[in-house]
C-alpha cells in the first residue's frame, strides 16, 4: 500500500488487521539504503497488531530518482514530516543509523509518542568546523559493501542469506553532503519524547559504550547478537 505523500517521496505501508489505540510506527532507514530493508520487520510488526509505514528517503527505493549531491539531513527530516501529516496520532519513529538521527531531528521539535533508534548517527552539542561540507553522491562501498555475492558480506556476517539478500536489494545512493553534515554535527539539545537506543552486542563501529556520554536522556538496550549463521 502507497499512501500519497508528495512528488518526493514515497513509503510502503503494512496496516494492522486491527487499528486499535496502537500508534502507527514509521520505520526510517539508513544511509545508502532504502525502506526496503524494513521489510521482515514490517511482516512481524503487522503480526504484532502494528501498523507501520517504511519511508524511502527521498531519491532512495522507491522515491523518485532527484539530484543527491546537495541533499542535507533536514531535507531527510522534512520527509519524515510529510509523512506525519498523512497520520492520524502521533507516531513511533524508529530509525536506523543515519535514520536514527533524522528520527531524533523530528522527535526534537514535532509531536511523537516514542522515538527508536538502531546504532543511530550521534547528534553533536556544537560544530565541528574543521569538517568541510562537500557536495557529491556516494555509493553503498563508503560503508564497506563491495558486491552482491551473498556469501562474502563482511559487513552482514550477522545476518542469515535471506537478511543480506533483502539488505543487498535495498542499497541505494546517498548524499555525500550529508555525510559531510553528520560529522560536522547537527545540534540536538533535547527531545519532546521518551527515546530508547538499541546497539548490538557485535557492533564494533556502533558499540553500546558509544552512547556513554550522551546528554539526552534516553534508555538503553544491547541486543545479544548470536554471531554469523
């Protein structure tokens, strides 16, 4: 199901059987990737009696191709925002690297009931103006995925084959001035709701004790991986 949104964007929609008191969740992938990789979380969600909408980012998945180069992070959070609108409570973020912080972005200034995040890309308190903004569009290998050959994906051995086949199928350009911004920082000082960070245990660029100083208040939850299937 495609619910409309704007020339921009575009999301896939699995709606629970029953739409109880339930807030619909909004799934928000990461960089180089498209809301295709939310797809067995969309299924087990849908089981659990959730609706959830998985967002391609614009010029991501399904959203129609547009000039990435110098695509920012707010742009991200204003498709987000799109999509609220179409909603009728406020919804769950939950967000994914990258879409962690385009998550906590919206969850800093917009009406949201919770706000998930996997791994996310850390706010910053203040700039780091050493770091250049450049425009440019990057490729799925800035983040160590090379090819499609299911049995050599270093960067998926946690995952069974039917994983990195989904996870292979969603990759997708990204904005290199993104990328810039996020280490430049993107200021987050506080967040309108509860927010809950989830790293793995095996996650060595995105480990739990990443977290330990963070100034927002947040709960914190380490997944136990059980290594490579």
């Amino acid at each position: 199901m495609q619910p409309p949104l704007s020339s921009a964007v575009s999301c896939t929609a699995r709606l629970a059987d029953s739409l109880d008191h339930l807030p619909p969740i909004i799934l928000i992938h990461g960089a180089a990737n498209s809301a295709a990789v939310w797809s067995l979380w969309q299924s087990e969600l849908k089981a659990r009696g959730w609706s959830s909408f998985a967002l391609d980012l614009r010029s991501h998945g399904q959203s129609p191709p547009t000039d990435l180069s110098s695509v920012r992070m707010a742009d991200y959070a204003d498709d987000v925002r799109r999509l609220i609108r179409h909603l009728n409570q406020p919804p769950v973020l939950i967000g994914w690297s990258m879409g962690g912080l385009v998550a906590m972005m919206v969850a800093a200034s917009d009406a949201i009931s919770a706000c998930i995040t996997l791994a996310p890309s850390l706010p910053a308190q203040r700039e780091d103006l050493t770091v250049s903004l450049r425009q440019g569009v990057i490729h799925a290998d800035t983040y160590g995925i090379f090819h499609t050959d299911l049995e050599d994906q270093p960067a998926m051995s946690d995952l069974t084959p039917e994983e990195r086949r989904i996870a292979l199928g969603a990759l997708s350009l990204e904005s290199q001035y993104a990328r810039d911004e996020r280490r430049h920082g993107i200021i987050i000082e506080t967040l309108s709701c509860p927010l809950l960070i989830v790293t793995g245990t095996q996650d060595e660029q995105w480990p739990s004790s990443r977290y330990d100083h963070f100034w927002i208040g947040a709960d914190r939850f380490s997944m136990q991986e059980l290594g490579s299937a």
